[in-house]
C-alpha cells in the first residue's frame, strides 16, 4: 500500500461519511475513524504520517534486548505521529492508570492524525508502571509513551 493508494482511501471515506474503517492488506493494518462533515486537511501526506500505515511502524514485535530497561520495564513507543489522548473524550475515564493490569490488545490511549483518532492498543501483557506523555501532548514516533512491568 502505498502513499496514494492510502491518500485515495481518505478521500473516498471522507466524501462517503463512513464513520469507521478497518482493513488488513499485505501486513499492514489499517483503521481509520471519521468525523463526517469535516474537510480534508489540504496539505499533502507526509512521510511521517505515511508511516503510520507501514509495517515498520506498527509496534507489533516482541520486546526486545533494547526496548527493555535494566530494571524489567518495557518501553511502550508511539506507532504514529500525531496528538496523545489518554481518554476517549475531554470528561471520560482514562482508558489506563498507573497500577492497571493490561493484556495484548487492550487499547492504552488514542492518537490522533489528521483528524483520525486512532486506537493504540498493547501489544504485550504486564502492569502501567508510568505514563510519560500528557493528554493533548504531540508525540513523534517511537516516542516513549509508556513504561508497563512484563507478566
């Protein structure tokens, strides 16, 4: 897929009003999530928000050597660039705390990127030791998000 193909796909979901979209092609997972009526952003895709879409970006892979910390913290990084949210709306519940227990796929916060919020969910099993971004904070990729103790 690439950075056309992902620019068409926008621009079809946006001008058709569907309110969520997820696909899976070649590896690559994608989920979009509209607000209907609102316009296209007008400046072109960027790399960095390209990658947001590749493989190499996903945060899928097994903790390795270098993502652990001496004292056994796993380093939860940002998949994409774009805006942190730790709770689904501005009054709502986080979706974590520090103390939670979290498994695979439980959705850890909301990042959203061009006005698409999408859904970080976890890829390892363990406890939210810290939460190192604020909400409303911009965050780059592989930024640092969370340090979560393995199970």
């Amino acid at each position: 897929m690439d950075i056309k193909e992902i620019k068409e796909l926008l621009e079809l979901i946006q001008a058709s009003g569907i309110e969520e979209f997820e696909m899976e092609k070649s590896g690559v997972r994608l989920h979009i999530r509209n607000t209907p009526n609102q316009p296209m952003p007008t400046s072109e895709l960027t790399l960095a928000q390209a990658q947001a879409v590749t493989p190499e970006a996903q945060h899928t892979s097994p903790p390795t050597e270098a993502e652990e910390e001496d004292d056994g913290l796993f380093v939860f990084g940002a998949p994409i660039v774009g805006t942190f949210y730790i709770t689904p709306k501005p009054d709502a519940e986080p979706f974590v705390q520090v103390g939670d227990k979290v498994s695979k796929s439980t959705v850890l916060c909301i990042i959203e990127a061009m006005k698409i919020f999408n859904q970080i969910e976890s890829d390892v099993a363990g406890e939210i030791v810290e939460i190192l971004v604020e909400n409303g904070q911009p965050v780059e990729f592989g930024e640092a998000l969370f340090k979560i103790r393995l199970r």
